[in-house]
C-alpha cells in the first residue's frame, strides 16, 4: 500500500519521456521522400497535368515545377475539397481542380496585389470562369482574415502554398492567425502543403524580400507552432548546385526548393 504514495511520480515521469519522445520527433519520424516512378503516379494526377485545358503557360512551367510529382506527395485525390493560398495566376488552382474533378472542391485565394500583377491576375479569373473551373470557389479575403477559408471546421482534406510563403514574412502578415485558421479548417490527418525557395540554414527570414527565399528549419517552426506535424519532406525540387545567394527570379524553376507535408494530428 505505501508504494501508491509513487504512483503520481511515475506517472509523470513517463508523461515526461512522451513529451520528449514527440518534441525530439521520436514517437514520429518525419519521412524523407524521393520522386517516385512515373507509372507510380495516380492516373488523375497525370490526366491533370496532361489536360489540354492547361495554357501553354503553365506547360512552360512544368519542367521547374515537376506538378506530377508534388500532387502525388501532397497526396491529392479526386473528389476533395482542397484549397489554395496565394493562387496568383492560379497555376496550382487550376492543377487542383481538374484533379479533384467535378465530386471535389477548390477554394483558391488571392488578397489585393500590386497593379504589376494585373496580368496574372487576369488569368486567375479566367481560370475561375473557364467551363472545367466550375468546382472552383474564389476567395479574397486577407491571408490573416479569420474568414480566410469559407469552410466548416475540420472540412478540408488539404491546403497548398505553392512558393509564397516567404512573401507572407516581408508582408508582415500575421501568420500564427492565419495557420491557426487553416488547422481548423482541415480535417483530422488533412495536409498543409508547402513549397518554398531555400535560403543558407540559419539565416532565418532575411532574406524573404531581397532573395525570396527563407529558412526551412525558420519555416517549419513558425508553422508547427499551430499544431501541425511535419509528416514527411520531399527533394524533388532540390538543386544543391544552387548556393542560395541570388534572387530566384534570376533562374526561375532552377533555385533549390523544400516540399513540405504537415498534418493536422
């Protein structure tokens, strides 16, 4: 009887070893993933990147891009509901919505942008418009609206920021509010995929407006901070040629980028 005087040590010792265990990433590893072979890629994914309704634009992207391969990572699947941040010309907005297909949902985002950007944005409403765009939903609200994403709680399979991270930091965005948001929006295990342009480890956020590029380990921390997980990264866009000391927009397509998988646990 006098050794259940312990019992509540014990018990937080091994609360203790958990948490450390799932801080260290120990209860669950993050997975480090390879581009995978073109006949392993799901036949929706590659109907979507090979659909004619895609601008000879966005073709010319593909190649820097590799959508294929960052759709079957993200794990998009037809049918979901999905959303897209910071759409622009709305690129990954359209790849998503023939995907997802007619079953499926896309709510793609673009707060104002600069009158430099009138071409893309025209673009991205002619996406909006287009017959095979009726399954996508136009958003407009600020990235740190607490309306960002017009969905129900827990009602999204996935959220995709395709290489526009970093420009969130210059702007100042409020961005605990905005990946809070985006965690209640997702379903329990969705996906928060993101893309971004590598800057030199630890040199943090200083060069998100000079360079576009930013930090991962900088990234991931000011996301996980939510509550995400980081599930899993993949190198298919990595380039370790590229030193990380110019602007991308020097060798679009060709800078060294991390593919990020986090999960709302």
């Amino acid at each position: 009887m006098k050794h259940r005087a312990y019992f509540p040590a014990i018990l937080a010792v091994m609360a203790l070893l958990l948490a450390c265990a799932w801080g260290s990433g120990l209860a669950q590893p993050v997975k480090h993933e390879h581009a995978v072979p073109e006949d392993r890629i799901p036949a929706a994914i590659r109907e979507a990147v090979s659909s004619p309704a895609r601008p000879a634009s966005d073709r010319a992207l593909d190649a820097g891009r590799k959508p294929a391969q960052v759709m079957a990572f993200f794990g998009i699947r037809p049918g979901m509901r999905v959303a897209d941040l910071s759409a622009v010309s709305g690129y990954t907005t359209e790849l998503l919505s023939l995907i997802v297909g007619p079953h499926g949902k896309v709510y793609s985002q673009n707060q104002k942008l600069p009158a430099r950007f009138a071409k893309a944005l025209q673009l991205w409403k002619s996406r909006l418009k287009a017959p095979n765009g009726s399954n996508i939903v136009e958003v407009t609200e600020p990235f740190d609206s607490p309306h960002l994403l017009p969905v129900a709680p827990g009602s999204l399979d996935a959220v995709i920021m395709n290489m526009n991270y970093h420009d969130l930091v210059w702007l100042g965005v409020h961005r605990d509010r905005m990946n809070r948001v985006i965690y209640r929006a997702l379903k329990k295990g969705g996906v928060f995929g993101v893309i971004d342009n590598s800057a030199q480890p630890g040199s943090g956020a200083r060069d998100v407006r000079t360079l576009h590029r930013i930090d991962e380990r900088f990234e991931v921390a000011d996301i996980t901070k939510a509550g995400f997980r980081l599930a899993a990264t993949s190198d298919i866009l990595r380039n370790p040629k590229d030193d990380r000391t110019w602007p991308i927009f020097k060798h679009r397509g060709q800078q060294d980028r991390f593919v990020l998988k986090f999960v709302k646990p």
